[in-house]
C-alpha cells in the first residue's frame, strides 16, 4: 500500500509539474461568524470489476483555493496503484488525484480522505455596492468566455437579450435571468446523472427540462451573454439540509453531486445562485404532486437561493472541457464524477455500481 498527501494549501508536486500561482480570489465583508465554521470528511473509493490492461483514474478533489465560504483541510491517498499524483487541471482551482496500476493488478484500488470546513454564505443584495470588493480582471474575463456547451452566441445571446431588456442595473439583469430559469425550466427525474450542460440544444427544441448540470449552466451561459462573469461549481452534497429535505444527502454520497452557479455583481462580488435547486423543490418536496411555484416552501426557497447557499456541500471546481492527463478519451465536458479507463476505453462514470466507486461523508 502507497500512501500520498496533498498539502492543506496547495499541491504535492510530482516531478516535472510546475505548478502556476493561483490568482486572488475575492472575499466578501459580510462573512458569517467563524464559529460558524463546520469540519466534514469525504472519503472516496474507487475499484475496478473487470480491469483489463492499463487502469487509469482521475478523482477530483475539494477546490484548491479557499474562499470565505471553504477551508480545504488537506487530501491523502492510499492504495495498491503503481503511481499516484496531485495534478492540478487548470489556474482556477481544479485539481485531482490520478492513479494508474500495473496490467497484471487483478484489484485495482484508491482511496481518497479529504478533509474541509464550510460555512453558509449570503450576500446581500441591498447594501450599497462595496467599492473594495474586487476581482483580477483576468478572471472576469475567463468566466465570461464560451465553453463548447455553454455557448454565448446565437440563440442563447438572442434569449438574454430578450431577458435583460430593459434592466440597467447588473444586479437587476441577474435577478431577471434567475427569474426566467425558475419560471420556464423543470427539473426532470428522467435525466441521468446531473445532466450534461447542452444549453443551445435546450433552446433551440425549447425542451427546458434537465438538472442541475443543465439549468444552472443556462444560468451561467445567459448571464455571459448579458455581459456578466458567471460560472458554474460542480460539487457534491455533504449533509442534510436545515430547511429543505431534497437539498441535502449524508452518509453515502455516491450519488449526490450538485452543480450550483455564481454571479460577479460589481461592488458585490461574486454572488451565490441556484435556480435548479429551486425546481428540485418544486419537483421533490411533496411527492408525487409538483409543489406550485406560490407555494410558501418554493418562494422560500426562491428567495434564498438568489444570494445565499446553505453550505452543506462541498465545491470541487468551476472547470469546463477538461482534458484529463493521460487519457486515451475525449475532453470531458466538467468535472464532477470520478472517471476510469480500461483497455477497453473510458467507463460510465455514471454507473458507480459498475465503475465502481462509492463517496462517503461524514461531519467531524
């Protein structure tokens, strides 16, 4: 057994990766109390069922830069692979562990323990813009930037036109987009995994019904082409929630990934959205009826989730068309699961009973 560590701030370099400095990220005055703070542990495992030739993973981890809202507490690995190191994918906080085993191992195993703290963040809307509130251009204009499903042009420009028209203000342009994405889109049950983030195609078939990896990047491709840095945070849930039964998983996680969405509002910062969440609501919180959307419980969450996260989730990165490193596969389109390959090719990272991995979580 190899055991590995990744630094509480930063990354264990293997040999021949240089690491680039990671840009400053903002951080908000109205911080909650740090007694507030919470300690979770996620462990994840992965093996493999039927290895065959060369076994390769890729398994993200907590995001790389601490936030007002995250404390990453460090990462280690175990297992029977020939090597294993940290990579770090991209300058904006995405990394991971990848492992690879010898042809002849017969049980392939990882596990991952990573350790972190959250609090709940809120940002609040109606105080006046905070001048020292900034954010490195370079970033502002990254997350402004097209992915290859996340488009900013044709019909999603022509939508958030359509939306925006008439609002002066960044914040109300915002609202209205968050706004547009409850009242028009559903959640839908039949969707595997969290989607895949195809907002063109949405549109374009007017089918507005997905998860979260399909409604918040809406979110995030209407605000960009209104003018607004936003970006997408894939995660996974690590608790039970305070309010809302469907917005919280414990213990066994394997399933629970959630994507959620940010806005950078000048003089605000980046600014915490869910608007999936809210359908998820709507659809989850009284089944089998749809709760309606003037219903107390949906207008709470409504509210809410337009500022304000509850942090019982753990942020793993904002990344987008993402190139594992020495895969023999095609980009993936975010990172959010954990992936393998085999000799026969990459397996279904949505099939975790066959993949097979489990994530666990527990709060310390």
């Amino acid at each position: 057994m190899e055991r590995r560590t990744f630094l509480k701030q930063g990354l264990t370099v293997s040999a021949g990766l240089m690491l680039g400095g990671l840009p400053k990220f903002s951080r908000r005055a109205n911080a909650d109390d740090p007694t507030k703070w919470r300690t979770f542990e996620v462990i994840t495992k992965v093996e493999f069922i039927d290895p065959l030739g060369a076994v390769r993973v890729w398994v993200p981890v907590p995001l790389l830069n601490n936030t007002d809202y995250f404390k990453r507490e460090g990462d280690t690995w175990t297992g029977n692979f020939k090597a294993a190191r940290s990579v770090q994918v991209d300058r904006y906080g995405t990394g991971l562990v990848f492992a690879e085993w010898q042809p002849t191992e017969k049980a392939p195993s990882l596990e991952i323990k990573s350790n972190f703290m959250t609090r709940d963040r809120q940002v609040d809307l109606n105080k006046k813009p905070d001048a020292s509130i900034q954010e490195d251009k370079a970033v502002l204009d990254y997350f402004k930037k097209p992915s290859k499903l996340i488009k900013t042009d044709g019909i999603v420009a022509d939508t958030a036109r359509g939306i925006t028209q008439g609002k002066k203000s960044d914040v109300d342009k915002a609202r209205a987009i968050y706004a547009w994405i409850v009242d028009n889109t559903f959640r839908d049950p039949k969707v595997r995994g969290c989607g895949i983030g195809d907002i063109s195609t949405m549109l374009e078939t007017g089918n507005l019904g997905g998860k979260c990896a399909d409604l918040n990047a809406l979110y995030v491709g209407l605000a960009r082409a209104a003018g607004l840095p936003a970006r997408d945070v894939y995660g996974v849930r690590c608790a039970a929630s305070s309010e809302f039964k469907s917005l919280g998983k414990a213990d066994d996680i394997t399933g629970a990934q959630h994507c959620r969405a940010e806005v950078y509002l000048t003089g605000y910062g980046w600014v915490p959205v869910d608007p999936a969440d809210v359908r998820k609501v709507v659809l989850e919180e009284n089944p089998p009826e749809l709760l309606p959307l003037d219903d107390p419980k949906v207008q709470r969450a409504r509210a809410k989730l337009f500022g304000a996260w509850e942090m019982n989730w753990l942020p793993y990165n904002y990344s987008h068309d993402v190139k594992l490193p020495q895969s023999n596969g095609p980009e993936i389109g975010f990172l959010m699961y954990p992936q393998g390959e085999t000799a026969n090719g990459r397996k279904d990272s949505l099939d975790p009973k066959n993949f097979s991995y489990t994530i666990k979580t527990k709060e310390l």
